[in-house]
C-alpha cells in the first residue's frame, strides 16, 4: 500500500461492551452504535480482565456488562470484572436478561453504576451514559431538606391506593401513580410524596431500589416534634423528581402511629407538596378513617373474584356503620377483563350491582413485565412504557393534574 494513501484516524475507545457473545444482544449493539459511533469495542469476560491492566484501557469511560440467565453460574468472574472496572475508575452499566432478583442485587452491591433491563428501553441505554457524564449530585440529605422550604404552604392533593385483598395491586398503583404525576412533561414536573404508610409488609422501597433509612422510624416515633427538617430526613429521592417515605426497615405494629400522627405527617407533607401518594396497608388500624377524612380520591382496589367481592362488602357495611365517608372510594377493578370479553365484562356489572357499588376505574393486566419491573426496581414508564397498565396509569395521572389545575384556578 502507498504510504501517501490518506489515513483516516481511529477514535479513541471510550467504551467497551463485556458479554459472553454481544450477539445475544443486538439491540445493545444498536443503541451503543447510536450512542458512540465507532467509539466502542467489545470484549468477553475473561479479556475484560486481561484488558483493564493494558494502557489501551486508560481512555475508558465505561464498560457494559451484559448478561443473561445461562450466566448466573459465573457470578463470582461478573462481580470481579465490576471490581476491577471500579478500581480503576471504569464506571459499570449493568445489562440484565432474565436474571434472577438476587443475581441483580449481588452485582449491584459490588458496584454496578446503571441497570437497564434488555430488551432496552428506547432511549435508556443514552439516559443511563448521561447520568454516568453528569456531575455527582448532593447527598440524598441535602436534596431532601433543600426541597422542604420552612414556610411552605401548599396544599397538596391526596391520593390513597388501598388494596381490598392481597395481591390487586396497589402498591404497583401508588408507585407508578407517583411517577407519572412527578414526570408528566419537561415544562410540567408537580412535587410529588410518596408515602408508604404499610408499616409491616410495605413494598414501595422495593418497587423503586431504594434503601430504607432508619430516620423514617426516628421521624415517626418524634411526630410530635416534627418539622421540615426531621421529615426530610426521612425521605429519600428517587431520580430527583420523586420524594418517598418508606416503610421502616425493621417490621413494627400498625398501631404504632396514633390518628394524629398520621394527621401531622399528612399535612406536613401536604405543605411541600402538590401531590401527596399513600399506599396502606390492607388492614383497617384507628387511623383509617384519618387518612379517608383527609384524601381527595381513595383508590380501593378490588380484583373480579369472591374474596375482594366478600372484602368490599365488608369494608362497605363497616364504613357506612361507624358513618364514615363510603361515597368517597373509588374502586378500581386490577386485572379487568378486556374490551373484547363481553363474559368478563357482563360479569363486571353484575359484581357491581351486587355489591352496590361502582366500579369507576378498571385497570387491564399487565402481564409478566410488571412483575419484572418490581423485581428490578423501576417504574413502567421507565422499564415497560408501552404496557397497557402503564399506559391507563398515565391517562389517570394527567386527568388527576389536569382536574387539580381547574380546581386550583377556580379558587
């Protein structure tokens, strides 16, 4: 070859893709052309190692580790690969397919940065390297206490998702509800709480991969002197739109709050806040009828079986003794049948003509993906945006906006 021929320059390899065949994942292959050009290699998970101790590697700015289920066998070589990238400043995005919960956790808690599920969400793979980009935010603390303004006097909009029977739901409801108001649009970002008021069994720290704080126990058992700060201790952000309070990590009565505890913890939260997301516990406790008095809408999700059938029977015949406000919840029919079941519909009615009630709001299944997106602790809207859940939670979420900005203007 001549050597007056031109030479067009290599650029430099910012990123490497590590996989026991990157084949297996086309779509990461794709969305990192997308996002680096030719800016990326890719690697096996043994030359990974050999790699990180070359001067080739010191342009790195990131490595992602793709895996799937036949490759939870060699959890011992993933997590040293996450080690040996972190030493040497390598940040870690995490690729999982069909990996097991504890496969997940293990790896994260050896220092992965990002986790994207595969198939990759559109436009998740780039989010996640411009979060690795982005300067490191403030601690959580200070987060937290820079939104809780002393003085502040909103009067936020309070929601309750409260499931009549096991397994309908509503923890998925209240998560997702929370974080569709919190991101509605760039130009229209409500202040949103999240309260996890299931002091036993609570979940939402969960569905989103979030530590629980011992302040959460401190705040609630000092309610009585709690102010900005001591709650906004308690909270935890998560990706900066969200404000959650979760439930204390260590399993305590349910009557350990008193009726004016909840009261002040509901208004301080009120205050800061133009949405105020509850999720309960599915028992009745005392302070039941504090959080029904003070909601706006109070979901009561129900399933199309006997036992949520028997539970809103129940549930109604004891509201309506002690003259509390039944007129208030709404019931929201989880796993509804669909458009095109006329059976499933038909029984529908009938269940609510029994009953006495109406069922205002039915949600479809969401099939595998909700489960999956619990157990990786991401709302729809970021692991499965296309669901059909997600979807009916978001057409909620902006009528509930929408319905709060008339009421607020009309004041």
């Amino acid at each position: 070859m001549s050597s007056g021929m031109p030479q067009t320059e290599t650029p430099a390899i910012v990123a490497c893709t590590v996989s026991r065949d990157v084949q297996n994942f086309d779509l990461l292959i794709e969305d990192m052309e997308s996002a680096l050009g030719e800016a990326w290699g890719d690697l096996g998970f043994t030359e990974a190692l050999a790699f990180f101790g070359q001067s080739e590697a010191e342009p790195l700015q990131f490595i992602a580790l793709a895996i799937d289920s036949a490759d939870e066998g060699d959890l011992p070589l993933m997590g040293e690969i996450i080690t040996q990238a972190k030493a040497r400043g390598i940040k870690v995005i995490l690729i999982a397919e069909d990996v097991t919960p504890a496969a997940l956790h293990t790896l994260l808690r050896q220092g992965a940065d990002e986790f994207v599920p595969y198939p990759l969400p559109e436009q998740e793979l780039q989010a996640a390297i411009e979060r690795l980009q982005a300067p490191a935010p403030a601690p959580a603390a200070a987060q937290n206490q820079s939104q809780l303004q002393s003085g502040s006097q909103r009067e936020g909009a309070v929601i309750v998702c409260h499931g009549l029977a096991g397994g309908t739901g509503s923890t998925t409801m209240a998560v997702n509800l929370a974080w569709e108001l919190a991101a509605l649009s760039e130009h229209e970002e409500p202040t949103v709480c999240l309260l996890d008021l299931d002091l036993q069994a609570g979940s939402a720290a969960t569905y989103l991969d979030l530590p629980r704080r011992d302040a959460v126990m401190e705040m609630l058992g000092e309610s009585e002197n709690m102010d900005e700060d001591l709650f906004g201790q308690a909270l935890i952000p998560f990706q900066e739109r969200l404000q959650v309070l979760t439930a204390p990590a260590e399993m305590v009565p349910l009557d350990l709050l008193s009726p004016e505890d909840i009261t002040r913890v509901i208004a301080l939260a009120r205050s800061h806040f133009d949405f105020v997301v509850i999720d309960m516990p599915h028992t009745l406790v005392q302070w039941t009828e504090t959080v029904l008095n003070l909601a706006h809408v109070y979901f009561a999700l129900i399933e199309l079986d006997m036992r949520s059938a028997q539970n809103a029977l129940r549930l109604k015949r004891a509201l309506q003794a002690e003259d509390l406000p039944f007129e208030k919840l709404r019931f929201a029919l989880n796993r509804a049948p669909k458009f095109t079941d006329l059976t499933g519909k038909s029984r529908v009615k009938r269940m609510a003509e029994s009953l006495g009630i109406s069922i205002d709001l039915q949600l479809p299944d969401g099939g595998k993906q909700i489960l999956q997106s619990c157990d990786h602790g991401l709302p729809l809207a970021v692991s499965a945006a296309k669901n059909p859940l997600r979807k009916e939670i978001a057409k909620l979420a902006a009528s509930l906006h929408e319905l709060g900005r008339s009421e607020a203007e009309a004041a």
